[in-house]
C-alpha cells in the first residue's frame, strides 16, 4: 500500500514543498572513503542499529552525531532513523518509551543513555494529510522516506546518513562538501525554512560557533534579515537554547556570533545598551571565557550563574535610576531593580524559577558582600550561594581593575581556615577609623 501511494506522489506530485519536488541522486561515500569507525560510535547505538536492521527495517545514524564523527569530534548523543513506525521500534526494545505528541519519536535507554529513534519524517506536519472526497488518505505527511527525511531536516552537514548495512555515508545535499570547507548552509530556502522555524536561525549561530565554520552568505544575511522571529520562538524553547549555548564549551564564539548578527538585543533586549560601558562588556566576555574552560575541563558550570553575568550590566542601571528617581536606598533600589529586569526577561526566555532564585541570591550577596558588618560575615560565608556570588565578585573586580580588588582579596583571605587570619582581617576591615563616605561616581560592572 506504502508503495502505491508512494507512486502516486510521484506521478501527480503531491504537496507543496520544495523539497517534495526534488528528486535528488544522493552521493554514497563508501566505509572506505570516509573516517566513521564503529569502534567510535556508543555500543548503545550500535545495538539499537543492528537490532532494527536485524528486523528487516533500515537504520541510520543521522545528525549531530554523523557530522560530530566525520569530523573527528566524539559526538555528545547519537540520533538514529529508521523507516519502522513508533509501535514497530517499541516491540524490538523492552527498555522503550513512544514520545512526542505531534510528531512521536522512541527513547530506548540503556542505563544512563537514550539513542533517540525516530520514523523518517516527511517535511509537513500531520495537519497536512492529503485526502481524497471519501476521506482516504492519499499521502500521510507524518512519515516519509529517506529522501523526505532530508529535506526536513535544517542544514546540510547535519543532513549525513550512516548506513548501518554497509558502512556507507549517505549524502542527498552536498554536505560533505560543506564540512569539508567548513559551511553551514541552509537545506532549501533559507528564508522559508527560517520562517517555518526561526529556532534554526540560532541553530546556525550555535552550529559555526561551536564548530567554527562560516555560515554561508545567503543563509547568514537572512538570519539578519529575519531577526526579529526568534521573539517568536517560545519562551521555553529558547530558554532550552540558551542551555545549550552555555553548555556547549564554545560559549564565546557564539555569543559573539549573537552579538554581530544582532541577536543578543533581541534575546536580551537590555543587556545589549549595558554593554556599551566597556566594564560590562569585559566582565561578560570574562564570565564566557572563563566558563568554556569549566567546560573543557569538565568541570560542570551553572548556567543561572551566566544569566546572572548577562543581566547583572541592566540591573545596576535600572538601580541606579530608581535611586535617581526616588527616595529608596541602595538596597531597596538593588532588589526593585532585580525584579523588573526578571520580569522583564522571563517574557522572552521562560528562566524556571529554580535559575531565578539563585539568579537573584548571586545579585543580593553582591550587596552583601561589600556592606556586610562584622557580625554578618559567617552568614555570608556560609551561604549555599557563597561560592557563586565570590566568583561572580572576582569577575567583576577583574573587569574593572582597582575598585573591587581590596574586596575580593579580603574575600579570598577570609575563606583561609585559619581563626587567627580571620580575626586580623575583621579588624583590618571593620575597626578602621570612621570617614565619611564619598560618593561614588564610576560604578563597577
Ligand atoms: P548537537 O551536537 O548540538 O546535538 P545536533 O545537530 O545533533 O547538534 P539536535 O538538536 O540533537 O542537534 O538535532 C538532531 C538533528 O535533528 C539535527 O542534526 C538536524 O538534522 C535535525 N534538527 C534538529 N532541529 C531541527 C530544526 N529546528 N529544523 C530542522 N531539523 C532539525
Ligand atoms: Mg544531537
């Protein structure tokens, strides 16, 4: 039956997309030509490979994971096609779960790790089906063929096929090309396929960042001529984003890819005029760089800390003219100023408030930090959020040379397990002769 429809969509050309009306002949790499050994993909993945195989079905790796291996990177996770449906993958594995509502894919774990197994896919969405008068289906647009499945998918070297049956690479849109000379170009036209998904406008950023490879011109100028969908994207979506920006141990790049396709005023709309005073800008370069080399060294990083560099520049501003506006002190100010600038944020990326608290425990212990007395400074110590607001201090004091680096070198002294230390310091500190205070004019970042 699968076959006379699929004979049917030949002949009448069934569909609109642009990619239903190609008929491509794919470039097969041989094993021989290529540096996929199977001795680098997980065991996981292999059995789930052999096992569909086994049952008469196709299988490949697809994705990320292909293109991490051809280049010679250890892929995070391994994706795999295949034609059998959801219910077909979950009867081979026990250790199985249908997932997805619109379009549903088979997690099968193998303790800590799920392969993600998902049915070729066409490139419309269900609402799509064609039907006859009677209602029979003439085409199910949820699943396709391997050629459908390319052609949804976002760029061209993520569009690589690894043929469990023979070794082979398959590649429907000159992706190995673009890897080769290092591109990321857009499947189809970019600004069609930006518009059905802006969330691969920052997919491309993510991609060239973490790689680095070169978007190519015309899927880089849409991406600054469709800009303004990522506000679309929602909320938790972009949210996910941003983890994966953070995580990905190429943070930097990307952020700085974000700032020159003027993303970053879109994702933060405050965040980018706070970096027009050079001090924020360092200090948010800083908490990047510093941040990748957690990563590289597998150090685990914590992303609420990143939110809280990237929106710490808008909140001292927003302080600092509630101050000018109003008859609350510093404190007062500091925490109306954290509110409005969550609040403000969440709207666009959902933050959980579990990021939040500590987001707002990293700023609060700033202030505490620098006016706490002598009786406060164990507290502080021993707060669960100490360690983050203590780094969060340093960088801020390293990007604004002089004015915090007395305060964070009394920090860094005061941590020292030693009684004596600590209660020469909290004299040095605190039983210093009273002056009046000045007033600050420059602000730290
Ligand atoms: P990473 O190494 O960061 O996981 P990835 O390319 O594998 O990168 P995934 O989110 O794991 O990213 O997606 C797996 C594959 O699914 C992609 O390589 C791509 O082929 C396809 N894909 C993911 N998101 C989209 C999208 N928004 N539009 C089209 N295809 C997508
Ligand atoms: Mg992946």
């Amino acid at each position: 039956m699968r076959k006379v429809i699929n004979i049917f969509q030949r002949v009448f050309n069934f569909g609109s997309s642009p990619a239903s009306k190609r008929v491509h002949q794919p470039t097969i790499i041989p094993r021989q030509q290529h540096c996929i050994s199977r001795q680098h993909i997980s065991p996981a993945a292999l059995k789930v490979l052999y096992r569909l195989n086994k049952a008469g079905y196709a299988a490949y790796l697809v994705g990320g994971g292909v293109r991490d291996l051809l280049l010679g990177y250890i892929p995070k996770d391994f994706d795999v096609v295949t034609d059998a449906h959801p219910e077909q993958i979950q009867k081979l594995f026990g250790n199985s779960y249908i997932i997805g509502r619109r379009f549903r894919l088979v997690h099968v774990r193998f303790g800590r790790e799920t392969i993600e197994v998902a049915t070729f896919r066409s490139s419309q969405d269900s609402a799509a089906r064609v039907k006859t008068k009677q209602g029979v289906i003439l085409r199910d647009n949820v699943y396709g063929t391997l050629e459908d499945d390319v052609w949804r998918r976002d760029f061209t070297v993520n569009a690589l096929y690894y043929n469990i049956e023979d070794f082979s690479v398959i590649d429907f849109t000159n992706g190995m090309e673009d890897l080769k000379t290092r591109h990321i170009r857009v499947i189809g036209d970019p600004d069609a396929r930006y518009r059905e998904d802006p969330a691969r406008m920052l997919r491309a950023i993510r991609l060239a960042g973490k790689l680095n490879f070169e978007i190519d011109k015309p899927s880089a100028d849409l991406i600054r001529k469709n800009r303004e969908l990522i506000a679309h994207i929602p909320p938790a979506r972009l949210f996910d984003k941003m983890l994966k920006i953070f995580h990905s141990g190429r943070s930097f790049e990307i952020y700085k890819l974000l700032r020159e396709y003027q993303l970053l005023g879109i994702l933060f709309p405050k965040v980018e005029h706070s970096l027009l005073d050079s001090n924020f800008d360092t200090f948010v370069e800083k908490a990047f760089i510093n941040s990748d080399e957690r990563v590289r060294e597998e150090k685990g990083i914590n992303s609420a800390f990143l939110f809280a560099v990237l929106l710490w520049g808008p909140v001292l501003l927003d302080q600092q003219s509630i101050l000018e506006s109003g008859d609350s002190n510093e404190y007062q100010a500091l925490y109306c100023a954290m509110s409005d600038v969550l609040s403000e944020q969440i709207k666009l990326i959902s933050i959980p408030r579990k990021f939040t608290t500590v987001i707002r425990e990293i700023w609060s212990l700033q202030y505490h930090l620098q006016h706490a007395r002598a009786k406060r400074v164990f507290k502080i110590l021993h707060h669960p959020r100490f360690r983050a607001a203590y780094d969060f201090l340093l960088l801020r004091a390293e990007a604004h040379e002089g004015e915090l680096t007395e305060l964070s070198q009394w920090w860094t002294e005061f941590q020292e397990d030693d009684k004596e230390l600590r209660d020469t310091l909290i004299k040095q500190r605190f039983e210093k002769p009273k002056t009046p205070r000045k007033r600050r004019r420059k602000r730290a970042p």
